[in-house]
C-alpha cells in the first residue's frame, strides 16, 4: 500500500473508532450506575446483564459527555422497569441543585395514639439533598415516636408509609 493510502487509512480509522467510542468520563458514570444496580437493586438477578451489557455499548457509542447520556439512562430505568422496579429514578444536574436549595421544610410526620396501646406515625416522601430539612425531618419522627411511647402504654405501632399524591406506599403494623 502506497504511503499517501495508509496515512488516509489510518486517519479514517482514527476518525471512525472516536465518533463511536464514549469518553473515560461517560465510561465510569455508566460503570458506576451499573455496580450500584448490580450490588443493591432488588431485582438485579432478574437482568440479562450480557444484553444491558451489549445494549449500552451500542446506545453509549460516541457519547463523549455525561450530560448527553439521556438515552441510556431511558435505558437502564426501562430495563428496571422490565424486571421489576417501580421505584428508581435519576434526578438531572438542574433537579440536584433544585433539592439541595429547594424547600427546607417537607411535609411534616403526624403521629397519634389509634387507641390506648397503638401508636401511629404517617411519614410523608421526602426526596432533599438539604442536610438540615433532613436532619429535621428525622428528629419530628423521633421525637413522636419518644414522646407518644414514655406518655402511653405502647404495644404496637402502625408506621403509615403511603403518599397519595405520589406512588402509593405501604402501611406496616409493628408489634413491640
């Protein structure tokens, strides 16, 4: 092959392989969103982790941002979806910054005695990234579970984790 040919060759090659390959930055966010699924999701034994694998090669190819990575993310969430998960979700730079300064007070607990020896709590959904919101929140709840257990002759508690305006939760019975 004449010199002129290989230098054009290889200058396609170079020019091929970068528009489909995705950056170290892209490459570790979708690994790390992958090993956080694979350790801790639920229903990670029910993914085909050699399709998702094979599935977001192709969908990240020439991905060289984070912020473009929309169309895998789509991907990973309808995959959990698939198999199971109706929970997870990922929140965009914007959405993050809007949780850290958002409002730093969430609905509040309510907690009441249902009859002399049933304690109950209503926990509304709280999504904040506002250590003190978060830290208030957590304190409300002791402080009912506390004062209702030491003035009352507790024996169980009904923990009500339901959010009508979202999703619907779960209501749990506790017996001490």
């Amino acid at each position: 092959m004449r010199p002129g040919k290989l230098f054009a060759t290889i200058i396609l090659c170079c020019c091929y392989i970068n528009g489909y390959s995705q950056s170290t930055q892209v490459s570790k966010y979708i690994t790390e969103i992958t090993n956080i699924i694979k350790q801790n999701s639920i229903v990670a034994r029910q993914i085909d982790w050699n399709k998702y694998d094979k599935d977001i090669s192709v969908l990240s190819g020439g991905i060289n941002e984070v912020d473009s990575c929309r169309p895998v993310l789509n991907y990973i969430i309808n995959t959990l979806r698939s198999a199971g998960d109706k929970h997870s979700f990922f929140i965009n730079k914007s959405g993050v910054a809007q949780l850290k300064s958002g409002p730093s007070k969430p609905k509040q607990a309510e907690a009441r005695l249902l009859d002399s020896h049933t304690g109950y709590i209503k926990v509304p959904g709280i999504l904040s990234f506002n250590t003190q919101a978060n830290n208030a929140f957590r304190d409300t709840i002791q402080q009912f579970i506390k004062k209702l257990d030491t003035e009352n002759d507790i024996t169980a508690w009904v923990v009500d984790l339901r959010n009508p305006t979202h999703r619907p939760g779960i209501l749990i019975q506790v017996r001490k």
